[in-house]
C-alpha cells in the first residue's frame, strides 16, 4: 500500500527519492515524506499532507545535496492523513527515521514497553522509531536494531531505517507478507524500493527481500541477513520491464493509456505460448505440471480480490469447459477463515496483478498447509506469490500504474483461458479441434480488443450523458456475469458512482425494486444461447421506465428500436468474448469519471496494491 523509496551512492538522493515516490505515489498518496542525511548526526526531514505534490512545492529551494535518505508516500491505516502521521517517523531525539508499509499489530504494547518521550503521531510506526534510537544508546548497531525490531513488533510489515551517525546506510527489512522491499543494485550506488517501478530508471539488476529477510545497504555494499544475522547469498535478477512503458505518453491518464494498450497486452502475454502446429498452449515456467499431476486433479479453486477475483470467475468457466475439472472461485479474504477443505489433488490458482495482495498470500499460505499444487497469474516479476507458487504465469503487460486494473485484468482473463487449454491437453479432455480452434481465436483476439476500442468517442458521448446518475446496474449472464461485477466495481471506484453489478436472473429477486428512470442499466447482450433470456431483463427495465445502453453483437439490429443506446462489439468466438466486452465498460467508467472531474489514476481511499487486511 504505502510507497517507500531509499538511496545511498554518489548523486544528489533528494530528487531520485522524490522521482521514485512520483512512480510509486499510486500505491497511496495521502501524505508523503523524506529524510535526507543532513551533516554530521543530522536529518533534514520534510513530510506533507496530501498528494506528492504538495511535498515537492514544501522542499522546493531547500533539500541539501546529501547522497542518501529515505522517502514514502502513505495510505492510512493508523492516524488520519496529517503532517504529523506522515512518514518517515523520528525519534523524540531525531537521531532514527524510519518508513514503513504494513501493520504493527502490537503498537500499543510496544509504546508502553519502549516509548522514549512523548509520541507525537498516531501512527503503528513511530514507536519502531523509539526502539531503534534505544537500541543504539545502548550499544547496537543499526542492523543488529532493526532484527531486535523484528522479533518484537508483531504483524506484517516492511521497514526501512537510517541513523543521523551512521552517514549513507540504510536497513531494510521485511516480517510476513505485507509488501515487499526489492533492491536496486547500481554502480556505487544502491536503491530500495517497495515496488520495482521506482527503480527502472536507475537499474534493472534487483534482489527481493524475502519475509523474515533484512539488507544492510551502502553506496558501494549490500549485505543480506536472517532474523538471527546469519548472512544470506542472494543472486541479482534482472528485470524483462521496459522502462518507457511506466510513461504516460500522449495520454491525458494512464487508465487511459493502460485500456489503450490492451490489445498489445493480450498480444504480450501469449506471444509464445499459444502455438500452432500442433496447436497448443506452453508455459515457460510450468513444468511441475506434467500429465501425471494434471489427471490426478479432482478439483481447482482460484482465488484472488476485486478485478482479480472478476478473472478468477471467468477462468473457472474455462477449466470446467476445457479441463473438465469441477472449479470454484473463491474471495482470498474469505478462503482461509472457512476453514476450506483442500489437499494434494486440489490445484490452487492465484490471480493477482501485483502478487503482493496480502489477502491472497495468505489464502495461499492455506494451500501450502494443506500441501496443495499452486500456480499463480501474476505482473510482478519477482513478487511474493510467485515464490510460494510452485509454477508462474506472468502476465507480461508491462507496469500497470492506475489504480483501476484494466490490461491486467484482460491478460489474466486470457492467460486461465490458455491455462485451461494446457490443463485439458494433459488430461486429454480437449478435442484437438476444440483446442485448435480455441487457439487460433485467441491469435485473433488482440485484433477483435483493438475494433472494439474504435467505439471510444461512441462511449464518450454516451457517457456524457450519464455522468450525472449516481446509481448504475450492470447486468450479465454467463460469461458476462463476471463482466458485469467488474463494470460496477470500475465505475465505483473511479467515478464514485453507486454501481451494482448482477447475473441478469437475479435481478427480479430483488434489484428489480431500485429501477426508475434514474437508474440506468448496463446489459451485457451478446447474441449467444441465453439472449433471449437478457432480452426479456431488458423488457423488465424498460418497462419500469430505466434506461438500457445495451452491448450487443455485431450485426444484431433487435434491440435498436427499444434500448436508448447501443454498443456494437465486433465479431469474436464466444467463449473470449468477456476480454471484448469489459472494454466498453472501462472505457464508459472512464469518460464518466473525467466528465466528473474524478482523480481517475488515483481514486480516493484507493491504493494499487493492498498488503493490509
Ligand atoms: O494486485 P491484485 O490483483 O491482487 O489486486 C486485487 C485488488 O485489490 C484489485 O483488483 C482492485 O480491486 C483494483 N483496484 C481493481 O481495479
């Protein structure tokens, strides 16, 4: 959730700390801080409330030329969003500043046991701070401090702290799943980061911290310990990520940009694997699973959050249609708490843009116990999940920066579907017709993404007209019911709009009573073998006077006379028609959201990557 940025080498760390949070300040942006190395035992701090902005025009003309520090941009969990709650955080002698991402579940506990003054925040984190500063009085070094930190301050969490007398140090540490800390690793320079993004464009050779991990770094040194300081041997990764895909480009946002992108991303994450002659799907780093672990399935659970989880429905659908195995969705949030009934024939599959959701590695963690086979779908090379999983698929998009998942959500859609394809390959449940069919359209896909993006200007007239509604239903059957969850959950969250998103049934057992001309409502209407079915939903809206914009097939004229507005979606096998269909209604949360004059990249309360329960 929050950002953290550190560096120590040989340029001015000022700018480069704050050019790294301008590339993280979507993970939370509520307040952001920095703590340069200012003279011998000595911070220069700033910190202010609000968007990364504001903390730019505070130390405009005033941050010293000092070659390390530290930085953050917060998302709140304890104490409002205020100057005084922003990180880093000091001790009452400011001789320790420290950032921090995640939850200090014994705070309170730790205050009374450690406090060294009076506390002048509300936060979890400024206590880490005081344990730190005691530390050092008595005799420890930074390192050494920040592993007694660990063993004591409970919960989830990603440090990184500097000492005013120990000049261009920095030490880092991670405890549990929250966030994770990648390292730069430069030429007499080092970085950290809480996500790689800040990083590209001063390296591609990085090291992830591990949970329980800790790296004590310095402009020329980096050295890596367990929780007991045993030394740890790391070999540095280099990052596939261009680093002009995190640029805006020509467009006014990246939601913008990021919907534009998708049918390169759909491109990008199959170039490679869906294969023809023979026509098959190949993942490079799958080979766990093999036929015989493939027919000894009896079921899948996928699980993930939000747009996530919208994936994970529409890849249940295709591991029941081409793996025929029995598959269910489950909330990562909720999975473990039920106390789910797993073993070593369950295939537990992870789908997470940024594989650092906290809710979903923990769901995971339950699979492990139960000693499920787990795959996870992820963008982040590198992140948590794929350290856990026992095989990966990366989605291959490139950075996703706005804060509503657009191409991420396309490329996971695609990437179950391909999943499915290798899976009933290897059980032998998928007739190589079926299969070959299935792989050409998929070929075909990246073109259909790109048509339906020529309705843009369609949707924005359209959605001028809608921007003043505060309510909006979506509805869907089948593979657009998914659809239809996700169309509500983008226009909630970057329009502020109340939106409800149902399979299109449901509606008369219940939705049907908020209905009036006030109400429009999105149907999902593809003419497939339940049209007639959506058909008559549309009749029932209409006829308690709501409005319909109605996405329908190319060529379908049916509902033209009857529905206020039409979308047309361009020809595409039925089966990946939900990776045609969530684009309009991304684009028309979109329009909507700017027509409201709504912040679209960064949506109040909103962070991209969740490592909080
Ligand atoms: O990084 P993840 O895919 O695990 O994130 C899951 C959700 O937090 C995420 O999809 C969220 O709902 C997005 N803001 C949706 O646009």
């Amino acid at each position: 959730m929050c950002g953290i940025v550190g560096y120590t080498g040989h340029r001015p760390a000022g700018p480069i700390i704050l050019e790294g949070l301008r590339r993280l300040e979507y993970r939370g942006y509520d307040s952001a801080g920095i703590a340069l190395f200012n003279g011998p035992e000595e911070f220069y701090v700033a910190h202010a409330t609000g968007k990364l902005d504001a903390l730019v025009q505070r130390v405009e003309g005033s941050l010293p030329p000092a070659i390390a520090g530290i930085g953050h941009t917060r998302w709140a969990t304890h104490g409002e969003p205020s100057d005084r709650n922003a990180h880093p955080q000091l001790d009452p002698d400011g001789r320790v500043a420290v950032v921090h991402n995640g939850i200090i579940e014994n705070y309170e506990e730790l205050r009374r046991r450690y406090g060294r003054g009076p506390f002048r925040s509300d936060t979890d984190t400024e206590v880490i701070a005081h344990i730190l500063a005691g530390d050092l009085e008595a005799g420890m070094d930074l390192l050494e401090a920040m592993r007694h930190v660990a063993s004591e301050a409970q919960g989830a969490y990603s440090l990184v702290a500097i000492a005013s007398d120990d000049p261009g140090r920095l030490v880092a540490a991670r405890v549990g799943n929250a966030g994770g800390i990648v390292v730069g690793v430069g030429e007499g320079e080092h970085l950290l980061a809480s996500d790689l993004n800040a990083l590209l464009p001063h390296t591609r050779n990085v090291t992830f911290l591990e949970p329980g991990e800790f790296a004590d770094v310095r402009a020329d040194t980096i050295a890596y310990v367990d929780i007991e300081g045993h030394p740890i041997a790391k070999t540095v990764e280099v990052l596939p990520y261009d680093p002009v895909a995190a640029v805006k480009g020509p467009y006014k946002h990246f939601m913008l940009k990021e919907i534009f992108e998708q049918p390169d991303s759909a491109l990008d994450a199959i170039r490679g694997r869906y294969l023809t002659r023979p026509a098959r799907v190949e993942f490079e780093d799958l080979a766990f699973l093999d036929e015989a672990l493939a027919k000894s399935l009896t079921r899948v659970v996928l699980v993930g959050m939000g747009t996530s989880m919208h994936a994970a429905m529409v890849g249940r659908f295709y591991i029941e249609r081409f793996a025929r195995i029995p598959a269910e969705v489950d909330n990562s949030a909720e999975f473990r708490y039920r106390r789910p009934v797993l073993d070593e024939h369950t295939l537990v599959v992870s789908v997470t843009q940024s594989g650092e959701t906290v809710d979903t590695l923990a769901a995971m963690d339950e699979a492990r116990r139960a000693g499920c086979p787990q795959i996870t779908l992820c963008n982040t090379p590198g992140a948590q999940t794929t350290r856990v999983a026992d095989g990966t698929i990366l989605l291959r998009v490139g950075p996703e920066i706005a804060v509503a998942s657009t191409k991420t959500m396309i490329a996971s859609m695609l990437l179950l579907h391909g999943l499915a394809l290798r899976l009933g390959r290897l059980r032998g449940t998928l007739d190589p017709e079926e299969e070959a069919a299935q792989v050409e359209a998929a070929l075909h896909l990246p073109a259909a993404i790109g048509e339906m993006l020529k309705s843009a200007p369609l949707i924005e007239e359209i959605a001028s007209r809608y921007a003043s509604n505060e309510d909006f239903l979506y509805l869907g059957r089948g593979l657009g019911d998914p659809i239809a969850l996700e169309g509500a959950l983008k226009m909630k969250e970057v329009s502020y709009i109340h939106a409800e998103g149902y399979a299109a049934g449901e509606m008369k057992h219940g939705p049907i009573a908020l209905i009036d001309e006030r109400m429009p409502t999105l149907a999902i209407a593809p003419r497939d073998e339940v049209f007639d079915k959506m058909r008559s939903n549309i009749e029932q809206v209409l006829a308690r006077h709501g409005k319909v914009i109605a996405l329908v097939s190319q060529g379908d004229h049916s509902l033209d006379d009857i529905v206020e507005d039409i979308i047309t979606m361009p020809e595409v096998t039925p089966y990946l028609e939900p990776m045609v269909t969530v684009v309009p209604l991304q684009l028309l949360s979109y329009y909507i959201a700017t027509e409201r004059g709504a912040d679209v990249d960064q949506p109040r309360n909103l962070a991209k990557t969740v490592t909080v329960e």
